[in-house]
C-alpha cells in the first residue's frame, strides 16, 4: 500500500513535523483522520476531529441529527474538503489522490441517487462504467449483485417502481459492484423494515469476515451494536466518546435499567431517587439506572398502576446519556 506522504512531492520537512502516531499509522490504517476540521457558513460542522479505523473493521459513527456524521463521510470520500487536518484513505491522501482511493471504495450514501428512470440490471450496468467495467464484466458480476439484494425477480424492472426498501438493497448491493476494500455506509438501513434490515446485517458481516472494512454512520443503536467493533460517538462535529460497543455500556452506565411508565414521571422521580444511581425523565417514562433493582421494586411496590421494565443497559442508554434526550437540531 502506497503511504500518503511518501510521493516525490511531498516536503521532506513538513513530513519531519507530523505527530509519530500519523507517520506510523498512515500506510496501514483503512481510513485515518487528524485533527480534521470543516465549517461551512462560519459554522463548524467538523472539529479537530481523528480517528483510525483498521483494515477489516467495522467503525461507527454515531450522533445525534446535525453532528457531521454525512460531511465526514464525505469529507473521506474527497468530494468536501477539510478546512484543517490530514485524511488518508487506503493509503492515499485525501482530497488530494481521493479518485485513486475511491477505486477500492464502496459508498452507500444517506439518501439513494439511482436512476429511476433504468432497470436495476441497467443502473448496475451504468455504474460499473464509474469503475471502467466492461458490459461483460458487470454481466458476470450482476447475479451474485441481485442475490444479494434479493431483487433476483426485479432484474429488469424500473427503478421508479420499486418499493423504498428494495432501493435501499439495490444501493447497497452496487456499492459492492468494484468488489471495495472498503465500504463507507452512511445509513444503509433506513427506511428498511425489520426483515430487509436483518437481511443487510447478515449480509454485511458476511463481507466483514471476507475482510471487507466498513464505515458505518446509524442511528440504530442495535445495529451499532452488532456490527461495530468500535464507535465514534460525535456531537456538534466532535468526538465525545469513542470505543468498543460494550466497553462504552460498560463505562458509561454499567448497572442495570429500570424503565417505569404508567404515572407521572416528575412526580415518580422524588419517590425512587434514594434507591437509584441515576434517574431520567424522558416523555413520559422515568428511567432509573440501578445497582439494587429490588429496592426500586419495593419502594413501588403499591403503584399498580405502574409498568416496570427492568433491563440490562444497552448503546441507546449511552448515546441519550452522552448526548442528553433533547432533540439537538
Ligand atoms: N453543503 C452544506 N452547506 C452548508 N451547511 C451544511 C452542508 N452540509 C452540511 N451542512 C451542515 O453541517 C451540519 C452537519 O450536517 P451533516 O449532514 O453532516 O449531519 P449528520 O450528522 O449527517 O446528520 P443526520 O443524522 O441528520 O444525517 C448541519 O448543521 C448541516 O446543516
Ligand atoms: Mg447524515
């Protein structure tokens, strides 16, 4: 693999100044930020933001509406550039090489851009040309593409008249057409009921233990759980945790959940408050995180009126805790 700064044109001394853990990492890592900013407007949407993600791992963007999980991704794509900062993807630096680096690149970007107006078999046939493809290429290639969208029967159908979710597995499965390294998916399954969703986890880890490295951005924290390895939980274009999916459940909240509906929250929390570690209100249910459930049991014991969901905590729990339960945008 090609390191980002070793072509002739690089300044020898600029190369001397950059931090060690850059030098080191920038002719391995699949994707590797540093201190990578981007504003528009005045606004920053991307601040000082580095990570690495590794060959054959899946990573996690995570945040809240607005964060900069979509101009990240496309800030690694090379189609935005950063104000600040270093990126290197494959081993080329970006924006600089990004139409190189994009050759072993995958993208399923947040909202499909097929083309209606064509059949399936033909939008895969118009996006190999991207990838200087053949016709007989992209043939050959076409049948495990449909499999694995499981549009087998909708081959020569019109885009225009397939369903959302079918679109949704069309984009994904022509993301794969160039047989990427690596696949940079903002949102793959929204918009995709749970059996479409279920069918793109399966298939997305099949790719993952064939070696395939993904960068996913999701708001399902279920799916964030699945299939990262580690996550970048984002807000207001910066880094406010990063890790492994249960080493972040484990630090952030590592006691049980209790969730109470039924009565009033507010008027709940001064009851219960003695007997949790922490307690939240959000619409109308009380959420209390718990060392002791049985104490919280006892102490409601004579509110028939109320439900108890008693759980053990999850991603969901992190990302409300980080980035509080307010809509953000
Ligand atoms: N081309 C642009 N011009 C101006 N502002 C932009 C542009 N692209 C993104 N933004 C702003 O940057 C911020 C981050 O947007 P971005 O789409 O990256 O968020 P996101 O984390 O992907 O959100 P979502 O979860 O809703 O998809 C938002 O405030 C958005 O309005
Ligand atoms: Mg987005």
């Amino acid at each position: 693999m090609t390191a980002c700064f070793g072509q002739k044109s690089a300044r020898p001394k600029r190369r001397e100044q950059r931090p060690s853990r850059w030098r080191k990492q920038m002719s391995t890592a699949a994707v590797d930020l540093f201190e990578v900013s981007k504003s528009y407007n005045d606004r920053v949407v991307v601040d000082a933001l580095s990570f690495t993600v590794s060959p054959g791992e899946c990573f996690g963007l995570l945040g809240p509406n607005g964060a900069g999980k979509s101009t990240l991704a496309r800030l690694i794509l090379g189609v935005a550039s950063p104000d600040a900062g270093k990126i290197c993807v494959l081993g080329e630096p970006v924006p600089a090489r990004a139409r190189l680096a994009r050759r072993g690149i995958g993208v399923v970007p947040q909202f499909d851009n097929l083309d209606l107006q064509l059949t399936v078999r033909e939008n895969l046939l118009v996006f190999g040309r991207y990838f200087a493809m053949s016709a007989a290429e992209v043939k050959a290639v076409t049948p495990a593409l449909l499999e694995f969208a499981r549009l087998e029967n909708k081959a020569d159908a019109r885009v225009a008249e397939l369903s959302g979710g079918m679109k949704r597995r069309l984009t994904l499965a022509r993301a794969l057409i160039n047989d990427p390294q690596l696949l940079v998916l903002d949102e793959p399954t929204t918009g995709l009921d749970p059996h479409g969703r279920h069918l793109i986890w399966e298939r997305l880890r099949s790719l993952l233990a064939r070696g395939k490295t993904i960068l996913l951005t999701t708001h399902f924290m279920e799916e964030a759980e699945r299939l990262c390895d580690r996550l970048c939980v984002l807000e207001h274009g910066r880094k406010i945790a990063e890790g492994r999916p249960h080493a972040l459940i484990e630090q952030q909240i590592g006691c049980q959940v209790i969730e109470i509906y039924g009565g009033n929250p507010h008027e709940l929390l001064p009851l219960v408050r003695p007997q949790v570690q922490r307690a939240e209100v959000s619409g109308e249910t009380l959420f209390c995180y718990v060392t002791d459930p049985e104490q919280v049991r006892v102490r409601l014991a004579k509110r028939t009126d109320l439900r108890l969901l008693q759980r053990p905590p999850n991603l969901e729990d992190v990302f409300l805790r980080l980035t509080g339960r307010e809509m953000k945008d």
